[in-house]
C-alpha cells in the first residue's frame, strides 16, 4: 500500500483524486497498485491528515459544496511544511500553482518531501524553471524518484515518449504548439473572433487567467521550450535566452490573410541546433495547411520531435484540463512504483 499526500487540491488534484476514486480496482487488477492518501492541503495552514488514510469521495464533495476543507474533522493543526517533514509520506503530489520567477511556494515543497524522502511528481513549472538540475541532484542522493510529466503538455506525454519510447534516439530539434490558451484564441479569431474577444471567451472558460500575461506574452511557451532543451536535448537554455515574442498584437485581418493563402497563424516554439549552438524561439508562424501542427485547434497541444533515428514524430494531445492533468500525475506515480519494484 503506497501512501500519497497532496500539496495543492484545486482542479488537477481534484482531477487526480477521481482518477484514483474511479479507478481503484482497475490499477490495482492492472499495476498492483494499491494506494492510501495521508494528508491533503489547500492551503499552506490547511491541511487535512489522517495516517489511516482520508476517504476521497469525502474530500471531492467538501471542494465541490463549500470550496476548502476547513471544516473537515480530520482538520490538522500541522502546516504543509511539518507534514512534508513528519508524515513520512511515500509520494507526494505537488500541485500548487506556477511561479515562474522564483518557484515558490512549490520549491520549498519540493525540496522538503525530497529531504524527507519522499518521492515527488508534480505539474508545477516554477520550481523546473528555477531549480531543474538541484531537484534532481537532491532526488538521487536521497534515492527518490522525482518526475514531472504534466510540466509541459499537461496529460500528453511528451518526456515519457522522448526519454522511454523513443529511448537511443537523439532529439535535434523541437517545434510545437506548446500553450493551448493562445491556440484557443488563434482558433477563435479564424472563425471570426478579434482578439480581445477571443481572449474573454478563454478567460470565461478558465483556459486563460485574469492576468493572460503569461500565456499571451509566450512567457508559459518559452519557460516550456527551456525545459524541454534540458529535459529532451541535455542543454540547458535559461528562459531569459529564449527569443519570444506572442500574439498580443496579432490581428484578426492577418488571421484571415493567412487563412485566404492556404495558411494558419500558430504561436509556435522551437528549439534548433545553429553551428552547434541551441537556440530556443517562441513566435506567432504562419505555417502551410499541409503542415503536421497547422490543423491542431483549440486548447490542444502538439509537439514535433525531429530525431536521428525516425525522423520526425509528432505528438498531439490535450493542454489543459483537470482530468487531463491528473492523468499525467498518475503516469507518474505508476512508473515510480514500477521502478520500485524492479530495483
């Protein structure tokens, strides 16, 4: 029986707890997995424990009427810090969200349950962008796993298909729709949207934050390609060294332009090799409609790897969602519980 704590327990944790409420049977029939989950927070000084394990259905429903868990009777005077240290968790689920200049709060949260040795998957970009390199230093001297595959194209799993499937492959360049929220608004804006339209519809439809800075400005794009050249081509590449530009000043009439030639407006991003130098783009393309990443619309993701070995491959995938999150946070976990098996 694996023991599970959540650090975050908005939509992706939620997402993750159905998966595993839904599916308790079948993962333990198909993966021999058997799982207890020990505490969840909310919030840094909310945090529900019970070392005999909470009863998911229960905390689903408490989120769904009321919004927290501030009520619940299994209410805990610990703070997410002291749990991560003391509970002796098996996997802890970070889950909180992004920030993209300093990591935290899931920096901390990290490092806590990976000192405490705890393995960690999360879907959290910050601390990746910030830390990459001594979050995994830390996970092997301590013998834990750290995974991440939600970090990028949410439930599509791009660094599973890199590092597993397509294992003895190099990868020598990446281009893809990495941020679901501008193709959103670039899809709208064909069927006739402006922008500022476009980008109210993916704010009411919870694809883009009140503040879409990062999404529309390719900031979200650009931390993503960075991540990707360490992750896929052992490079590192700093996100202040990433050209970007995003689609804040696209208009509607070169959308239609494009649309009239035959061609689309992508926000793309790319990672290329020039003289043996890495170099990392995020910018609006017009690309032909023959292209593999021209018909993908809406808050759909893609991602071309350009390999030695078979050639180009591409990927294409859900960028958002609850369910489609959590589900990269449950590859995780499985593989983490093989890999214990097997060592």
């Amino acid at each position: 029986m694996w023991t599970l704590g959540f650090v975050g327990f908005g939509n992706v944790g939620q997402g993750l707890a159905r998966i595993l409420l839904e599916k308790k049977e079948t993962l333990r029939r198909r993966f021999g997995f058997d799982c207890s989950v020990v505490f969840a927070a909310t919030r840094p000084d909310e945090v529900v424990c019970d070392p005999a394990g909470l009863d998911l259905a229960t905390l689903l429903d408490e989120m769904a009427r009321k919004g927290h868990l501030r009520e619940h009777p299994r209410r805990s005077e610990k703070s997410v810090i002291e749990c991560l240290r003391t509970c002796g968790t098996d996997i802890v689920a970070e889950i909180t969200p992004t920030n993209l200049e300093t990591g935290e709060p899931g920096l901390t949260h990290i490092r806590e349950a990976l000192m405490a040795g705890s393995h960690v998957v999360t879907t959290n970009k910050g601390p990746l962008s910030v830390a990459l390199k001594e979050l995994e230093t830390l996970a092997a001297e301590k013998g834990v796993r750290f995974r991440y595959e939600g970090t990028v194209l949410s439930g599509t799993p791009v660094i599973n298909l890199a590092r597993e499937a397509l294992a003895g492959c190099d990868v020598l360049g990446v281009a893809g729709i990495v941020n679901g929220t501008t193709n959103f608004i670039l899809t709208r804006m064909e069927e006739g949207m402006d922008y500022g339209e476009a980008l109210a519809e993916a704010q009411k439809l919870g694809y883009a934050e009140a503040d879409p800075t990062a999404d529309v400005e390719g900031w979200d794009a650009a931390v993503k390609i960075s991540l990707l050249a360490s992750l896929l081509m052992e490079t590192p590449l700093p996100v202040t060294e990433v050209e970007r530009r995003g689609i804040s000043d696209v208009t509607a009439d070169q959308v239609k332009k494009a649309l009239a030639a035959g061609r689309r407006i992508k926000l793309l991003g790319e990672l290329t090799r020039d003289g043996g130098v890495l170099k990392g783009r995020v910018s609006p393309r017009e690309l032909p409609g023959n292209h593999p990443l021209a018909g993908v619309a809406g808050a759909t993701n893609a991602l071309t790897l350009t390999t030695d070995n078979m050639g180009d491959v591409t990927i294409v995938g859900p960028g958002a969602g609850r369910t489609e999150t959590g589900q990269a946070l449950l590859t995780d976990i499985l593989a983490i519980a093989r890999e214990s098996v097997r060592s």
